[in-house]
C-alpha cells in the first residue's frame, strides 16, 4: 500500500504542477481580467485595396470580436458578410489571411486583380460593425453564426494599405475558470505532496509488556528501646496487645518467564476508536499504559495480629514493581481487514472523489467557454436592409431628390435613380428647361414620409427593397418604389416608382420575399407573361377581362380613346396607331397573403400616319423638347415610358390582376 499510495501522490503532484503552471500562465498571462485574449499588434500590408480575413477563421460564434487598428493614413476596419465582402472585392486587388497560428501567426494570400479606388467603405451600410477615421480605429463585435470577414482598409477605399493590426477575442468568465484552474492544480498538488512525503506507523506493534506488583519482603520492625523499670510499690502492669497489619500476597500464577523485548515508546494520547482497538488485541499494552485495569491483577488482603505495644510502631511500606509478565503475540490477520489497509483504501477513495469532483467543475464551468461552431450549411441569406437603413436611404433621397429637381440636374439624380425611373426623370428635366427656361414652374419640393419597408432576404446581388410611403404635396396618394443596389460596391437606387390612389388597396410590406418555384406555381398567371398580357390590353383599350384596372388606368385609356378620334379628324392625319409593348424584366415579390407583387415597364408609341402629299411637325407642347419645327411627310410618333405596378392573384383565391397604378412620362418624339 505504501508503493501504491507514493506512485498515487507522485503522479498527482505532477499532475497538480502541470495545471498551476497552465492555469496560472492563462489567467495572468493569456486572459487576463478583461477576459480578452489578444493576439498582439502586428504589421499588415498590401499593395491591394484591403486586408480581410477568410470566412473560415471566424467559424465559432458567442464571444465578442476586437479589432484594432492604426496606420499612417485614415484606417477604416469593419465586419461584414462574406457575400457582401466578396461581391465589393470582387475582381479587386488585395490581401486574404487564411490561417492563424497561435500566438500571432498569420498565413496570407495575395488576390490579384485590379487597383482602382473602390466607394469608400463607410459610404455602405452592410457592416455589421464599423470604425474609421484618422489615428486608432477600435471596434467591438459579438461573433454571429454565419460567414463573415474582417476588412482593414484605407478610409478612401484607395489602394497600398498599410497598418497595425490587433485581434481580440474576449470570452465570459475565461479569467475565472483560469483562476479556478489554478486553485485546483494547487490543490492537487498539495495532495500529492501529502501523499509522496507522508510516512505512517508500521501496522506490527512489539508486544507490550504488563507490570504486575511483586511482593518485597518488609523488614523485621525493630522493638523500640525501653526505660529501664523503676522501683515501685505497685505491680507491674503488662500491656494490651496492639493489633498490626500483616500483609499476604496471592500465590503468583505458574507462568514460564520469559526474556522482556524492548518497550517501544507508548502513545500519550488516543482516541477512543483505537483504545477499543488496541483493548481487543492487548490488554496488557492498555494496562501498561494505565488505560484500563487488568482483570487479574493481584488484591490486597488485611489480616491483624495482636503485638505488645513496645513492639508496634509506624513503618513506611515501599512497594516496587519487579516482576514482568508478557502477554500473548497478538493476532495475525488478513491484509485486506487490517485498520491500515483500511485506512489507505479509505485516503484513495476520497482522493479520487477530490479528483473527480474538481475535474466535473472544470468541465461543467469550461464547457459554457468553449463557443459554440457555427451550424449555418446552407447557403447564407439576409434581409436586403435593416429598417434604419432603409429609412436612411429614403431620408437622403428625400434630400438629394430635391435638389436635383430645383436644378435639373441629371447628374446629381443619377446618384439616387436607376432606369427605369432615371429615364423619365432625364425626360421631365429636358421637357422642362424647354417649356420652362427661367425655372419658374419647377416642382416643389416634396418628401416621402412614413416609409413602410419591405425587406427580403437574398443570397447575392442585385439586392431590392420595396417602400410604401406617403407623398407630402400630395394627401390623396401614395408612392410604392422599389430600391435596388447592383453590387455590394454600388449606392442605393430608386428603380421603380409609381404612384397608386389612396383609394386602392395595397399589399402589406410584412413578410415580403423573393418568390421560389412553389410559389409561382401557386400563382393565378406567371409574372413572365403578365407584361405582355397588359401591353395587349392597354393597346385594345381595356377590353380584356384579366385585369381590374386602377383608376389611372381607366383615365388613361380614355385620353388616348379621344385623342385618337380628334387626330383622325385633322386633313393631314390619315390615320392614328397606338401601340403598347413590355419592356424589360419584371421584378416579383411574394407577399404574406401568397399574392405576386409584380413591377415592370412598358413602351407606348403614339403614332399618325400623315395623308400624302402633306407634312406635320410640333409646334408646341412638350413633344418640342425632342423634335421641334421638324417636318415630317409620312409619319410622326410620341414616345411613352410607362410603370406599373401589379397584384397577381393565387389560384386558390381567383379572380383577375389588380392594377394598383400605371405612371407614365414622354420621352420621345419625331418622325419619317
């Protein structure tokens, strides 16, 4: 049991030694009471565009990311999604960490590809986490699951970047469980010391031998000297007897004497559990050491005879001990019931329940540390925009929309709209500097307000939202538009807009999506085919029954029905051709209700035939701005752009497509 017991302490103590070095090396050295472990400033450059990091070095999520950074010129550092970090750096020069080694090792990548200036990072709103400026840049950011990438760049978005960079990876309660580490390792190595270093009695005691009282032969009392008698007339008196004590020692038992061994020094102390042991197994050690009374030893019996007086007298008895009487060897047992393997067996199982204790606190405190890997296989997703985001954009159109309209300036709307809205609005500004050179009768400003969004999810770009808002000049009617940004690189656009009655219903922006296969399937008619459907029924004049038209649309087609009758009237119109026809793809969106959200684009060309032997050519009105004072012998056409916004039905609820509302603007005109 000893071997076993100092194999046991040596391996603890080893054991113990190990974790305190470990835990305290983590918790002071590593952690830290911020609970940050930091990777230590270190030299980033590229003569790309950026430095980012793989996707797959963020692969767990729950701690909280830091990122700092300092560099010679504005330093901007931010976290994105990988589809929205790739799609900005696509085809673009720069640098790629693809591996970490502990402590501060980074393995590189360089992509090449072009070095013209990209849109300045902090220009884009698809960070989840941002900081740029001059000097020290820092941010903070809670690791999500999903693929997301560090990028550390110029401020500009020019190229050659160059900066210190430091990571940080702060987990909750890591300081702690070091700390609790290093608790157990001392403890452990205590134990093991004690283990080690401890020596027990050995489990053979020598016999111990029992004194017993011997008898010592008492000397004879001497008679006391008397006075010599003295002549009296009296007779003599002789005197009474005095009784004295005589003592009579019990016959000693017939025992073989046997040679004493030596007395091993006896224990002062004891506790009741090994006086009962020792009491079982020796009697005489408890009766040498004054524990108890042997049950044979020897009584004492008082006898009195009678002495004369002058023979009586006080003597002191001195009583010594001479005879040793030994007893038995004591009993051999197994090893297995003897007190000390008992005791050793007992010390190894409360080490190993110390032991496993320790070891399920670690675990269960160390187990929440550990983050947690991410689980998103599929191909990742996410809502187009957030909501503030969204109103952002809204809010700088708003602003940016206005200007551009008090100047005309095509320029600046090309900032904010892309076809086909940007179309119409280069075409209201040629019409207006022509019909209104002073400016005069430009529009007035105007805002979009209270902003309904509607964000689906996507995987790639292009991305789109689509807004419901209220138009501040005008009460009695709303603007649903469809914002759309071509790559992660490029700014938000207006690409659709129209302008739907407040009478019409609308669909609800909550829970809008980008439409699968199954929900094509489900739909009354296929957005691919309802354009060209609508074309034929505008240029037929409404007389299909697949489409419940909005109130715009009616008037529309009832313009046109008059207009065509007062041209054929004229001598010089022989006869009159109105001709609609889809252009472009239609954007789909799938609301709550099932129902498809359908916008697209459609060309008019109004067009008279001129009699022969005429010519016709404009004079006036807003067809000037594309052909003025031209004559023209055979024909002359007005070109039209036209937006629609549509609700397709599914097959379950019937009925024919709603029009929510059809805005068009002129864009063309001229002859043959």
């Amino acid at each position: 049991m000893r071997f076993a017991r100092t194999a046991l302490g040596l391996l603890l103590t080893l054991a113990g030694l190990v974790v305190t070095i470990a835990g305290a090396v983590a918790a002071f050295w590593l952690v830290g009471p911020d609970n940050t472990v930091t990777t230590g400033s270190r030299q980033f450059t590229s003569q790309g565009l950026a430095v980012i990091s793989a996707p797959d070095l963020l692969d767990r999520h729950g701690p909280t990311l830091h990122v700092t950074a300092t560099g010679d010129k504005p330093v901007f550092v931010g976290v994105g999604q990988d589809l929205d970090v790739a799609d900005y750096l696509a085809g673009a020069s720069h640098t790629r960490l693809i591996r970490f080694d502990p402590p501060a090792t980074f393995g590189t990548q360089e992509m090449r590809g072009r070095s013209a200036r990209l849109t300045p990072p902090a220009e884009l709103d698809w960070w989840v986490a941002e900081a740029g400026g001059t000097g020290r840049q820092s941010l903070a950011w809670p690791i999500q699951d999903g693929r997301y990438d560090v990028v550390v760049m110029n401020a500009d978005g020019t190229p050659a970047v160059g900066a210190d960079v430091r990571f940080g990876v702060e987990v909750e309660r890591a300081f702690g469980v070091c700390l609790l580490a290093l608790g157990a390792g001392i403890l452990v190595l205590a134990l093991g010391l004690v283990l080690t270093f401890r020596r027990r009695k050995p489990p053979g005691v020598a016999p111990i031998p029992r004194l017993l009282p011997a008898p010592v032969a008492m000397p004879a009392p001497q008679p006391a000297a008397l006075p010599e008698p003295v002549a009296t007339s009296e007779p003599a008196v002789a005197p009474e007897p005095v009784a004295r004590p005589v003592v009579r020692q019990p016959e000693p038992r017939q025992r073989e004497p046997r040679l004493p061994e030596p007395i091993g020094a006896a224990p002062m102390l004891m506790t009741p559990s090994a006086v009962a042991k020792a009491k079982a197994k020796s009697p005489a050690f408890l009766v040498a050491v004054g524990a108890v009374r042997a049950d044979d030893e020897p009584q004492y019996e008082t006898q009195y005879d009678e002495t004369p007086y002058e023979t009586a007298c006080e003597t002191t008895l001195e009583t010594t001990y001479a005879i040793t009487e030994y007893d038995e060897e004591p009993e051999t047992v197994r090893l297995e019931e003897s007190p000390e393997f008992e005791r050793s067996d007992e010390a190894v199982r409360k080490t190993a329940a110390l032991l496993a204790s320790g070891a399920l606190l670690l675990t269960t405190t160390s187990c929440g540390l550990l983050p947690a890997k991410n689980s998103m296989a599929a191909p990742e997703t996410r809502p187009a925009v957030t909501l503030a985001d969204a109103q952002a954009v809204v809010a700088k159109y708003n602003q940016v929309n206005n200007q551009a309209n008090q100047a005309r300036d095509a320029k600046l709307a090309e900032t904010i709209e892309a076809n086909p809205t940007l179309a119409q609005t280069r075409a209201g500004y040629l019409i207006g500097r022509k019909l209104d050179p002073s400016g005069k009768d430009r529009n007035k400003p105007f805002t979009y307000t209270e902003p309904q969004i509607g964000a689906p999810e996507f995987g790639s770009y292009p991305m789109r939202f689509v807004v419901s808002s209220g138009v501040s000049t005008d009460p009695g009617s709303r603007q649903l538009g469809v914002w759309q940004r071509q790559s992660a690189g490029t700014p938000w656009l207006l690409t659709n807009s129209v302008y739907p009655l407040k009478t019409v219903k609308l669909p609800s922006m909550e829970g809008l999506r980008t439409p699968a296969q199954a929900d094509l399937d489900q739909l009354a008619a296929q957005p691919s085919a309802v354009g060209a459907a609508l074309a034929s029924y505008l240029s037929t004049g409404g007389k299909s029954k697949l489409f419940t038209p909005s109130p715009g649309t009616t008037s529309l087609l009832e313009r046109r029905a008059k207009s065509k009758v007062a041209d054929t009237d004229e001598s010089y119109i022989a006869s009159v051709a109105d001709t609609f026809a889809a252009s472009g793809e239609p954007l789909t969106f799938i609301t709550s209700t099932g129902e498809a959200l359908v916008f697209l684009s459609l060309t008019e060309q109004y067009l008279q035939r001129v009699e022969p032997g005429s010519n016709a050519y404009w004079t006036s009105g807003e067809a000037t701005a594309f052909s003025s004072m031209v004559k023209y012998t055979q024909t002359i056409h007005q070109d039209y752009l036209y937006q629609a916004a549509l609700v397709i039905p599914t097959k379950s609820a019937g009925g024919p497509t709603r029009i929510l509302s059809i805005d068009g603007q002129l864009v063309g005109a001229g002859g043959s």
